[in-house]
C-alpha cells in the first residue's frame, strides 16, 4: 500500500510538472514596459523632461552610474561637454592640458575618425533625435485617445510638449549640420531597429529644420524673463534665436546665404515680450543664479541638489580652475586644472574691458608653450558656482549654475552682423545693439564704436562676448578662417605657432565605427 | 508541446521495450550480487550473461536473469577494470538459484565511477572529455574557495584568482566563448545548479562558492567537452564543473573527523616605485617648484598597508553509515587575515548529508543542506592605489590634523595618506549562503532497471556591503565630503528536477542501453535596494547608521528568472567496446521573448575501445586505448534580464530635470533587440585515451575546436535606428581551438610498504582564441575595450575580427640603440611606428598586440609516500600570456610630479623611459608574463596515538614564481590589465587532523 501511494505521488509530481511549468516568461518588476508606462498621464512630462535633460544628465542616475550613451567615460558623454569641447578647443579661444583620449587632437586640428569626443558628440545628437521622434510617436491624438487620455488641460499641454520635443530635435539636427555636415535624417516616421538610414544632404535637414522650427515656435509656450514656469523650457524666442542662428551661417549650410533671415529673427528675439534685456552685472550670466538674469534665453539647466552630471557647468567650472587658484573663490570643491585662454583670445581684450575682470594671471604665462602644462595660457574662470553677489551656491561639488545657450547678447552680435554683412535691418539700431554690449563691458561709454564696424571687429567682438559659450568654431568657419592660413592661433595643427589645417576639417569626421554600422553613409572629404 | 517530445518520446521509448516475460521452453532464474572485491561495495552496471541472456546489475549491484534455459549454465560477470569472473551452474526448471560474484580490480582508473550529467558513468566508458578530481589530488593548504582545490589539475582548466582571500574567482574551460554573455562554467552543487555568471550566484563581494567548505568536497568533476555538457544545455557551452560533497556512506560506525590548522601569508611583490631619495631628484629636476613641498622623511607606503597575514581553521565532521542510511555532519570556521591591512574573511559554515535506502533498496533519499556566513572585510579601494602614488618623503602621521594622519594641503586632486583611509574608512560584507536539496531515486519492481529521480532544491542568499568614507579623509575633503553605500542583495532560486533512468536488463541487440530522459525548472527571484550617500553630515555612526547627508539615493532593482528544460539521452554499450552516446536538450529560458525563448541542444558522441579489439589485446602492456570523437552544439543565455523588452527606467533624486519651476523625475525609454535569442557554440572533440602497465601509465589527448555563432554581443549600432547607441543583439562570432594532453604515472608503485610510492601527474593544454567576425556585412570593425587608470576613458585593448578577444591596442614603440624607449612628443612619428604611413601618430597607427589569456597552460602534479609520510607539489607555468603594466604606465612619467595637484609618486619605469607625459598607449608597457610557479608543497606525517590516526602536516602555497614580469603579479587577473591589483602572497600553513 505504501509503495503503491509513494509510485503514484511521483508520477503524479512527474506528470504535473511537466504540464504546468513550460511557460518561462517573466515581466520586468523595476522598469516600467513602454506598454504600461503611458497609463499615467504624467508620463508624457516625465519623458519630455528626459529629452530636455539630454543636454545636461548623461543618465537616470546622479551625476553617474547609469548611462545614456555607452563607449566612453560616461562624464565626458555629456551633451553640452562634447559640444563645449567641439566647439572651443580646436580655435583660437581654449587649449586643454589633459591627455584623456579624443582631446589632445582637439587642441591641435589632428583629429581623426576614431576620435572618441567626435565619436560620443555624434551619437548624443542621435540620441536626442531617437528620443525626441519616440516621444512623437508615442503622444499623437491617436494615442492619447486609445489611453483615455481626453481631459482638454492635458491634450493640450501634450500638443505644448510636441512642440518643445520637435524643437530640441531642430537644435540637435543644427549641431549635426553645424558639426558633420551630411548626416542621416531620422524622423517620427522612421520605425525603430529598421535597417540603417540614409545619409541626407546638410542643406535638406537645413531646410527641415527651418521648416519644423517655424511651424512650432507659435506652439511652444510663452516665456521670458520672471516666468519661472517655462524657465529652461524651449519657448518662441529660443526658437526664433536657433533660426537666427541658422540664417547667419545658412552660406556655410546651403551655399546661399540669409542674412535678411538671421535679421529678422533676430529682431524677433529682441522684440519678444517679456522683453529680455543685459543683465546689469555681466557676470550674473555665468553664476549659480544666472536663471535669474533677464538675458538668459535658453539653458541647460543644472542643480546641485537636484540635476547632477560630470558634464556641463560642472565640468566648465571645475576644469576652469587650476594652477595657484583656490577651488573655494569659485564656489567649487577643487580644481580639476584644464583649460585656459589661448593667448589670441587674452590678446583680444583691451584695458578696461570688465569681460576681463575675472581672468587668473598669478603663475600664469601668456603664451601657451606647453599645452600640458596648466601655467602657460591665462586662466578664465568665467563661470562660477557662486551667486553674483558673492553668495555660496547649494553645494561645492555640484553646481547651480546653468548652461547659457542662447543669450541675448548673442542675438544683438547676430543683428550686427547680418545687417553690416547686408541682411538688411536698421543700422542705427545695430549700432546701439553693439554699444549697450560694450557699454556693459566698460562700465561706460568710452569704448562705443561711432559707427558700424567691418565683419572683421564683429568676429573679435563675439570672442571677447561669448567665450567659452561654445560658439566659436561656428564662427571662425563662417569668417572662413577657421582652417585656413588666413588666422593661425597657437597649436593650430599641431604646430606651436600655428598653420592652416588639412583640408575639410571645417567638418568633423563621420565616426569610424557609424561607417561601419550603416554601409550607407559616405565619410566627409579629407578623412 | 513539441517541446514534450523528447520527454515523452524518452518514456514511450521504454515502454515499447519494457520485458516481457514469457516462456518456450523449461527456464528458471539467477539471482545474485556483484561485489568488489576490496571494498565489498555493490558494483553498479555490471554486465552479467547466462544462457544467451545478459543483464546489467542494479545500483547495489544485484541483478535477476530470468528465463534461462534449464541445465548446466556458466555465468559471467564482466565490466569495465575488473577481472571477468565466472561460474558454472545448473538451472532447474522453475527454481531460482543464487550466484554472487566478487570481482577484482584491475585497472581503478577505468573502473571509478564519475557523476555525469543525471548519472553516473564508468571512467573508462565515458565518451566525452571529462576530468573528475578526488580529494586525495586535491590541492593542499590554506584554500577558501572550492575551485582553488583543482587549479593546475585538470587539461584545459584555466582557474584565475584575484589574490584578495576568498576572492572572485574566474574559471575559463578552453577559452572564453562569449563577449558580452558569461564565459564562466556552470556549477552544479550536489545536484543544485548554481545559476549563471562567476561562482554561479551572489556575494558581498568575494566568490560566490565560498559558502561550500573546501574540506566537505569529496570530488569535483569537469565536463570539459561540448558533448558531455550539453545534458545541461543552457550555460553548458563554458563547460560544467559538478561538485559532490562527502557522505556518509561506507562507515560502519561513527567517525569524528578533525582538522585544524594556522596559517601565515606574506607579500611576495609589491611595486617598484621610487625611493625617498630619487623621488626628490626627480622632483627637484622636474618639478622645482614643488621642492620646497617635500619634508624629507622615508616612507615605504606598501610597508605601511601590508602585513603578515594570519590565519586559522577548523573543521569537525561527524559520519556514520549502516546497511540503509548514512550521514555526515559539518562544522567549519575559517579565519584568514589579507596581507594588505583591513582586508579578511571570517567564514562559518554548516553542511549535512544524509542518506536513506527504504523498501529494500528500491527507494533511496538523500537530501545535502549546508549553509555558511561569511564576514569579508575589504580593503578601501583607493589604499592600494595611494600606497603607489603617496610620495615617499612625506611622513605617515600628522598630530596637528583632523585625522591625526599626515596629508597634502590642497584643494587640487592628489594621491592622500593611504593609512588613514586604513584606519578610518571601512568596506565590509556578510553573505549568508545556503544551498541544499532532497533527491529521491525509486527503482519500482515491475520494471527492472528504470529509474524515476525527484531532485528539489534551493539556492538562498543575502549579500550585504556596506562602504564608508568619513568626510574628513583629505580625498573627501577635497571632494565627496564622505560617503556611504549600503546594500542589502538577496537573492532566491529554486529548482525541480524530474527524470527517468532505465537501463534495460537484457541487452538490446548487441549491446546494452543506457535512457535517460526528464523536466528542470529553475527559476530565481533577486533584489538589490541600494543606498548611496554624499557629503555626510556626521562621522559619528560609522558605518553603523544613516546619517543625513546632502546627496541621498535609494534604489531598488528586482529580477526574476526562469529556466525549463526538458532532456533526454540515450547510451548504446556494446561489450564495452564501442560506445555511443546521444542526447539533446531542449532550454526555455525568461531572457529572451516569447517567440525566441526556446533552443534545442542536440550531441552525439562515440567511443571505440581499440583495446578490446582482437588486434590489440594481445599487444604487450596496453590496458586501455579508447578513441573518442564527439560533436555538440550548446547555449548561452548569461546576459542581464530582460534585455529583449522595451521599458522606461526611472531618473533618481539626483538625476531629476528641472521642468519650468519644478525638478521632475524622469522616464528613459530602453534601447533593445526584441529579437535576441540563444548564443550557440557548435564544438567537436576527438580524443584518445591511453592506458599502459594496468594503467599505471595513463592519460588522454583530447584535439577541440569551438565556433560560437550569433554571439550575445552589446556593440555600437547604427545612428538613428534605435534608443542607445549599443544595443545587446546577436551578432558575431568565435572560435577556439586547442590540443589537450594528461597523463598521470605511477613512477613508483612499492609491492611492500614503506617504500617510496610516487605519482605523478602532467597536463598541457594549447588553446587559441579569435574572434572571427562582429559585423557579417564588413571585414573590418574594432570596439574598443579594456578600461585602463591614467587619464579618463584610455581603453587599451580590442574586439577586433581575427585576433583574440582583448587584445591589446597599442603604439609600437620605437627604442634607441641602448634600447631604451624613445620619447619625443615634439615629433611622435619618432617615438611610435606609423603603422600607416600618413606622417601623423594617431589612432589609426594603433594594432592589436598580443593578449592576456595563456597560449599553453602546464602543470604538474607529484604526490608520493614513503612510511608515514606523504607529500606532493604542483608546479604550473603560463606562456604567452601578456600583461599590461598600468601601473607603470599611469604612474611613470614626470608630468605626475607638475601637475596642479601635488607631486605623486612614480614608477621606477620612469627612470628607463624619462616619458614626461604620460604615454598609456606604447607596447612598452604591455609585458610578455608567462610564468613557471610552484604553487603548492606539502609534506604530511601520519601517526597513531592511542589507536587513533593522526596526520601533521605542513603546506607553502606559491613557494616561488619565475617569470620576467616587471609588476606585482604575472596573473593580473583574466583582462590582463595590472592595475593595482592585490599583491600576490606566500602562505605557510600547517596543520593536524584526526579521525575518531
């Protein structure tokens, strides 16, 4: 009896297992699927939030630890790091001491296609691209209604998120062309993990991008200064300032220039109302309240307690400091001794000039001789983890202070420049535009132009404005002289008094890996 | 329920052969017992013949012929290593006689029964590449973890451990097979599979098997080839390492087992940096300014952070046995201190075996529970590289400081005082481990020979660590302002096996059958909440408490799992002279979507015993020569968990986006290959295995090769096709292939005692990796790998098609006429080879150079007697494997001493290269480490006191190392980068142990 009971509970246990356990799927438990995720309305926030912080974060874990971008150092991944590194150290304005892979042949122009910055810049664009297209995909009318999602307040503030979503992918694709020139165009209509896409001409994702940013700066919502509910949100000035920005280099883009454009948009910028206006103290800019300055139009926005990353103003404040400067002056734990003006940039500024005020000289030499060595070159601490009034900031080791995108400054050099360069416009108000930048720099009017200066001054003027704002590789291409002879600056090509660059290093290589991973993409000339 | 089929085909495929009985003429029945003749123990599979009939015994060795044929009849019992016996008898119709055999070794090593895949099998009867490792061969001395007990003795076996006591360790069973997906073994603990990844399960931090007391293993088996493995399917494609523990079975009355021994362990190496004295030349040459900085003291920073490393341990086991039942209870506790300060392992373990036969052997139940904690202390993980980088002129103490230690005043980045971070900070673990299980065999009476096995067990850890940084150690004062990191890991497995065994009684064919078919399910639930604080508030609490600090982040990641398989093999026996084998598996596995969950893992494998052939067994002296040839194709599947499913992570509290007035916590969309599914490696084995002089001389020689395709592979992806720019897919592949030789002789073998008795063991084993393809539409692509220290991102080593995984990626140096480096960073095409010829120094000019993994491993292994004393040594040597000396590199150029910190030590390489700046990429650094070591010497005396034996013995563990390696350890662990790796020690130990 007892054996008869033991056989038929095995087989019984034989049998039953065999039958009910043959299914070995499991559902994530500390992820949410793209399935569930959405049921919470908040969720459409939330992921627009993750594309806006695509420019400052370079994970979901604080300042590291979970990365967005895989293949290098995940601080180094940072968006506006890369693009501060792309856009500032092969010109006349910063060299950068550290022989972390990728920089050194930033300093000088030697580039090649392996570089890993280049390589890491290019796919942090993607990556805004692919989330952005996702988030459109993912909150069309169509789909709101499949969830249930009809109450109008959220329809409508989702029809406000599309617009700021399709406004970071323009200002993505802007540094893609600015940057590389020929790149694939990806839109909300391309489906996920399909083959690899085609290689688009610059001057069509040109025209994309124009076409998209005006079809949605009337969509995007209101802001300006003191409206802390859109601050470091993309509004209808941040996006009349990239078209400005696009016009003005629109030769180097399309072969045909705008100037009339880069005119009129940049009136727009400084006619939007609120109006924005020059902070009194330059310096607020650049400090850990600067989301409290009238000028700020677009940031990156960082917190201390909050938005933490290896990348942005992090990186600018501490790698600014070094040499005999003490970290606590700049509201920092320590200095990480990187980069210093070149001495073309420190030569542009003339006594008096308070964009000056702040430069480190002590142990400092003019000349960079030496780019390992932080002493050669004049330190700028431009940006500053304190307040303008000389308050502590919430931490020393995270910053408050936010990245100045767009400024309005900029968009005063922009007017300037298109109207002396034939864009049309009012030439006196040009001129004022130009004086208020330098009355701010002096204090007074003793360094006022009297009339309307060549193209040439407006180029020293934007060094001596927008330093280490990362816009000067776009400029120095659009003056033609950014591989040419025509300006040698110290270390360009790799040589210490400078000489032109190879041809076609207006362009940054297409990454080496990308040529392999997608067959359709033609590498740019010269690499 | 295709997947069914193999199970249900397995179990109708016995029923159509099930006996029958039935009768044409007068018969009657034989009944009887095989036993050895030494041991007295039931022999399993013994072939027994009479009268035309020919049955194999049961596990205990007592087999039924029935229906033979009346009359006088001759019996015959025969089996693989034993003697043929035989006896004559007469049948009586309708009666039943007895007839019990004992049988008489002849060759042990044939005859051994080694556990395979669900059973057991005869060495000499194996098909596959398979190495078992008895207690008796197993390595001597201070050994933590269980697979330290075979390092050196099995073909193909590379064991690579990290010096840290107990720490993790890597085993490589002929070579890696994947890049992203694992490439360690798959454990099988006393029937409990031990999940996938390095030791097969969680810890604080040190091996995962350390829960298993080495001194409870009774043998540990390695299932090297394909064809032997894939019974396991999934994981199988790295080999299987099975491990048995002692039982109780064969006392026949209480046995108290004793050991206990003390230890002690010095650093055998440490860098070569620079003295007082010539850092202070260098400092005064290279960096002036900083000479007035340095206070003129002598300090040997390694002299300060290492020590004698102490330690001790004892066991206690209790064994009894009877005809039915046996057990064996375990205590042990083991201390050991690290020779770098703070670092230790305090391990308490408990293990039970019990055994039960019920209902006339029919039913047999064993269960193996065992459990252990281990308290791991570790050292500070920035102590070893601040020991490399503090300048030897400062001094260790400073009164007047808040820590009471001396260091740099600066705000910039410098080395700081590894002493204080010794006596301040702290990084401790506890894993509690227990793994056990109930097995169950019924032999049901109505069908002879079939076996029906239950298997049910549990794997439970909880794996804590808790690291703490005061906020007044001078690198967090300089940044962090201290930290804490809690973490409280668990992690939840269980199995259910069932399976039939059914040899038939009577032969099929010509030969015997050997079935084998069942169901796994296996399936895991895990959980890791962490805590990580920044800028503590208060040091006061340790790491005993929370404090509140500025920057606080909980998470928690929970996992689940799950593995069904169902198997089926069947074996073919003909006199055991030609073997063959055949069996498939078919794996469900969570990691994978719905739609590619499932793969099927078929193998065959052959035997042909020339030995038995009538044209050599006349041959003079040759006892066994089989050869062997198999083919198998086995899984992977030991990636992350839901790598195939699209889902949002969740930003934490300190990666939230401010969104107009308000921070908000984030959703990130993953980046994924829906369609990823088994990696799969195709391998082939031919074999021969040889025996000479009664197997006094024997060995093997196995020829292998591996081609592992649809590689489980993270590469970077095209722009604008996914979420991410890498993307785990299957694309890729890789080969391995390599000779194995072993062979083991009995150089002395006294007829009486007391003379020299020596044994002596070899194994060679070649194996060569490539990686042959990572993008099938290109013939060219690289990813870069190999994470170096110096710098931020410097990677030194490369994936790249037709070289070995991790090769290194360097500049080729240039040297002068005296040979040394040249330096001239003014114009670089001096310094490096440009290998391209476009006159600039760039990444192009980088090629892969050598690599890290061994091309031969050798060992030897000698055991010998003589009277009461008994010894052994193994020897092992590595060649052509390579280290990168980051050490060297990171630390060895003058710059170090200019920067904006303050000066930090250097390599005494910087007095060859005079490199000023950093030069991470030049093959002058990557280092030739092949290695002769004696790893371990042992000499035992054995002796009664009152009747009871004793044995004293004593063991050094790496009693010396060869090699012209410049660095601490020419095992830099599996990726070949040295960089301030835990230095190598030398460990005495002796010991007693005694049996009651």
């Amino acid at each position: 009896m007892k054996r008869t009971t033991t056989i038929l509970s095995l087989t019984a246990l034989l049998s039953v297992a065999a039958v009910a356990c043959t299914d070995p799927t499991v559902a994530p438990k500390s992820t949410v699927s793209s399935a569930n995720v959405f049921n919470d309305p908040s969720a459409y926030r939330a992921f627009l939030a993750k594309i806006y912080g695509g420019l400052i974060v370079t994970g979901q874990r604080g300042p590291d630890g979970n990365p967005d971008i895989l293949g290098i150092d995940e601080g180094f991944g940072e968006y506006l790091r890369l693009y501060w590194y792309l856009q500032e150290m092969p010109t006349d304005e910063a060299v950068i001491g550290w022989n972390d892979p990728g920089l050194p042949s930033l300093n000088t122009g030697t580039w090649g296609a392996s570089n890993s910055m280049v390589n890491a810049m290019y796919y942090r664009i993607f990556y805004q691209v692919m989330l952005v297209n996702e988030f459109l995909r993912q909150t069309t009318d169509a789909k709101l209604a499949e969830r249930g999602h009809n109450d109008p307040t959220l329809v409508a503030n989702v029809h406000t998120y599309r617009a700021e979503a399709r406004f970071l992918r323009a200002l993505s694709y802007w540094h893609g062309i600015d940057l590389f020139g020929n790149i694939p165009m990806v839109t909300e209509d391309d489906p996920l993990g399909a083959v690899p896409p085609a290689q688009a001409q610059r001057a069509d994702i040109y025209a994309y991008v124009v076409s998209e940013l005006n079809a949605i700066v009337n969509d995007l919502p209101a802001g300006g200064p003191g409206m802390a509910a859109t601050y470091g949100r993309a509004t209808p000035a941040a996006a009349h300032m990239l078209l400005a920005k696009l016009y003005l280099n629109a030769g180097v883009y399309t072969g045909t220039a705008n100037y009339a454009g880069a005119v009129t948009e940049a009136a727009a910028v400084i006619s939007s109302a609120p109006a924005y206006s020059l902070a009194t103290n330059f310096r607020l800019n650049f400090s850990a309240d600067n989301n409290t300055s009238p000028e700020l139009i677009f940031t990156g926005a960082q917190d201390g307690g909050n938005t933490q990353t290896w990348g942005g103003m992090t990186f600018l404040i501490h790698a600014g400091c070094g040499g005999s400067m003490s970290a606590g002056n700049y509201g920092i734990d320590y200095c990480w001794g990187g980069y210093r003006m070149k001495q073309q940039l420190y030569n542009l500024f003339a006594a008096g000039d308070g964009r000056s005020s702040f430069f480190y000289t002590a142990g400092q030499q003019v000349n960079v001789d030496d780019i390992g060595n932080y002493s050669n070159g004049i330190a700028a601490p431009k940006f500053i983890n304190k307040k303008a009034n000389g308050d502590t900031a919430q931490q020393r080791g995270m910053v408050d202070t936010d990245f100045p995108i767009f400024r309005l400054a900029d968009a005063y050099l922009i007017y300037a420049e298109a109207n002396i360069r034939g864009g049309g416009g009012n030439a006196a108000n040009a001129l004022t535009y130009l004086n208020l930048i330098r009355e701010r720099a002096y204090g007074n009017t003793s360094a006022d132009f009297g009339g309307l200066p060549p193209v040439d001054t407006i180029l020293a003027e934007r060094a001596r404005e927008l330093m280490f704002e990362a816009t000067r590789r776009t400029d120095l291409v659009r003056f033609g002289v950014f591989s040419s002879a025509a300006y040698l600056w110290a270390w360009k090509g790799g040589v210490v008094g400078g000489q032109a660059l190879p041809t076609g290093r207006d362009l940054y290589p297409l990454p080496a890996n990308e040529l392999i991973a997608n067959p359709n993409l033609t590498q740019n000339p010269g690499y | 329920m295709r997947r069914l089929m193999s199970y249900l085909g397995a179990i109708l495929l016995m029923c159509g052969i099930a006996p029958a009985t039935y009768a044409q003429q007068p018969t009657g029945t034989i009944r009887g017992r095989i036993t050895d003749n030494a041991t007295q123990q039931g022999l399993p599979g013994v072939s027994v013949a009479a009268g035309g009939r020919s049955v194999l015994t049961q596990a205990d060795g007592r087999y039924v012929i029935a229906g033979v044929p009346a009359g006088a009849q001759t019996v015959r019992a025969k089996t693989i290593g034993y003697g043929q016996a035989t006896s004559d008898v007469v049948v009586t119709a309708g009666q039943e006689l007895v007839a019990d055999f004992a049988l008489t070794a002849t060759a042990v090593t044939l005859s051994e029964v080694v556990v395979t895949g669900y059973g057991e099998q005869r060495a000499g009867n194996i098909t596959g590449a398979v190495t078992a490792v008895t207690d008796s061969q197993f390595n001597q001395g201070r050994v933590i973890s269980p697979q330290m007990l075979i390092q050196n003795k099995v073909p193909g076996v590379q064991v690579v451990d990290n010096n840290d006591p107990g720490g993790g360790l890597s085993v490589r069973i002929r070579g890696a097979t994947s890049v992203t997906a694992s490439s360690e073994p798959l454990y099988i603990v006393d029937g409990v599979p031990m999940g996938t990844g390095a030791g097969g399960g969680l810890s604080a931090g040190r091996d995962p098997l350390n829960f298993l007391n080495p001194k409870d293993i009774e043998s540990i088996t390695v299932l090297r080839d394909a064809s032997s493995a894939a019974i396991y399917g999934s994981n199988a494609a790295n080999g299987v390492v099975i491990i048995k523990t002692k039982s109780g079975k064969g006392h026949s009355r209480p046995v108290l087992e004793m050991n206990t021994n003390a230890s002690a362990s010095t650093v055998t190496k440490v860098p070569n940096m620079l003295n007082a004295t010539q850092f202070a030349d260098a400092v005064a040459t290279h960096a002036p300014a900083r000479v007035d900085s340095l206070l003129g003291q002598n300090t040997n920073w390694f002299d300060e952070v290492d020590r004698t490393g102490y330690g001790q341990e004892y066991d206690l086991a209790l064994s009894n046995g009877g005809e039915n039942m046996g057990y064996r209870l375990s205590l042990g506790y083991q201390k050991q201190n690290g020779i770098i300060r703070a670092s230790s392992i305090d391990r308490l373990s408990l293990g039970l075996n019990y055994e039960q036969s019920l209902f006339n052997d029919r039913l047999s139940l064993s269960t193996n529970v065992r459990g252990a904690r281990s308290v791991d202390r570790f050292t500070p993980g920035d102590v070893l590289g601040n020991a490399v980088g503090m300048a030897p002129t400062q001094p260790v103490l400073d009164p007047t400081s808040s820590t009471g230690y001396w260091d740099w005043h600066t705000t910039n980045a410098s080395p700081s005082n590894p002493v204080a971070s010794l006596a301040l900070a702290s990084d401790e673990g506890t894993t509690w481990r227990s793994v056990g299980n109930i097995q169950a065999a019924y032999r049901p009476p109505w069908v002879e020979g079939l076996t029906a096995n239950l298997n049910m067990g549990y794997d439970l850890t909880k794996a804590d660590r808790t690291t703490f940084y005061p906020n007044n150690l001078a690198a967090q004062v300089r940044q962090g302002q201290g930290s804490l990191y809690l973490a409280n890991n668990s992690q939840g497995s269980s199995v259910l096996e069932t399976y039939v065994g059914y040899n038939p009684q009577r032969s099929v064919g010509p030969g015997v059958l050997d079935l084998t078919g069942g169901y796994s399910y296996q399936q895991s639930h895990a959980e890791y909440p962490e805590l990580r604080e920044r800028g503590l508030t208060s040091n006061l609490l340790g790491d005993n408490g929370i404090p509140p600090a500025t920057n606080v982040t909980n998470t928690k990641n929970v996992t689940d799992f799950k593995l069904i398989s169902f198997f089926g093999r069947a074996g073919y026996n003909i006199s055991d002279r030609y073997l063959a084998s055949v069996s498939v598996r078919r794996d469900g596995s969570s990691r994978f979507a719905p739609s590619h969950q499932w793969g099927t893992f078929p193998a065959v494998s052959l035997g042909w015993r020339l030995s038995e052939e009538s044209f050599l067994r006349g041959m003079a002296g040759l006892s066994d020569l089989k050869l062997r040839a198999s083919w198998a194709q086995t899984g992977n599947q030991a990636i992350g968990d839901y790598l195939y499913y699209p889902t949002y992570t969740f930003s934490d509290a300190l990666s939230k986006v401010q969104f107009g007035g308000n921070f908000i916590t984030t959703i990130r969309p993953s980046a994924v290959d829906p369609d990823i599914h088994w990696e799969k490696t195709n391998a082939y084995d031919v074999g021969l295995d040889y025996g000479f002089n009664g197997q006094r001389l024997s060995g093997s020689v196995d020829w292998y090769t591996k081609n592992t395709s649809d590689l489980l592979f993270n590469i970077p992806i095209a722009a604008g096709t996914n979420l991410g720019n890498f993307v785990t897919t299957n694309i890729g592949s890789m080969k391995n292939h390599g000779i194995e030789f072993a062979l083991d002789y009995k150089l002395l073998q006294p007829k009486t005692s007391g003379k020299l008795n020596w044994d002596l063991g070899f194994t060679a084993s070649y194996n060569k990796n490539e990686l042959t393809d990572i993008n099938p539409n290109k013939s060219v692509s690289r990813i870069l790998t190999g994470n170096i220290s110096g710098g931020v991102g410097n990677l030194v080593e490369v994936l790249q098609p037709g070289v070995p995984i991790n090769s290194f990626f360097v500049f080729e140096q240039r040297y002068d006429a005296q040979g040394k480096p040249i330096y001239d960073v003014t114009t670089p095409t001096n310094m490096y080879v440009d290998q391209n010829g476009d006159g600039i120094i760039n990444d192009s000019d980088r090629r892969p150079f050598h690599d890290p993994t061994p091309k031969w491993i050798l060992g030897h292994s000698s055991y010998f007697s003589l009277g009461k004393f008994d010894g052994g040594f193994t020897l092992r040597a590595y060649l052509g494997n390579w280290v990168y000396n980051n050490v060297a590199s990171a630390n060895g150029a003058y710059q170090n001493l200019s920067g904006s910190g303050m000066p930090s030590n250097l390599h005494a390489s910087v007095l060859t290269t005079g490199f000023v700046v950093p030069q991470y990429y030049s093959d002058y650094y990557v280092e030739d480490a092949s290695f002769l070591r004696m790893d371990n010497v042992s000499l035992g005396y054995s002796f009664d006191l009152k009747g009871q034996p004793f044995r004293l013995y004593g063991a050094v563990q790496n009693a010396f190392t060869l090699t012209g390696y410049d660095g601490v350890d020419p095992t830099a662990g599996l990726n070949g980068i040295d960089n301030n790796i835990y230095p190598r020690s030398r460990t005495f130990t002796t010991g007693l142990s005694a049996r009651f």
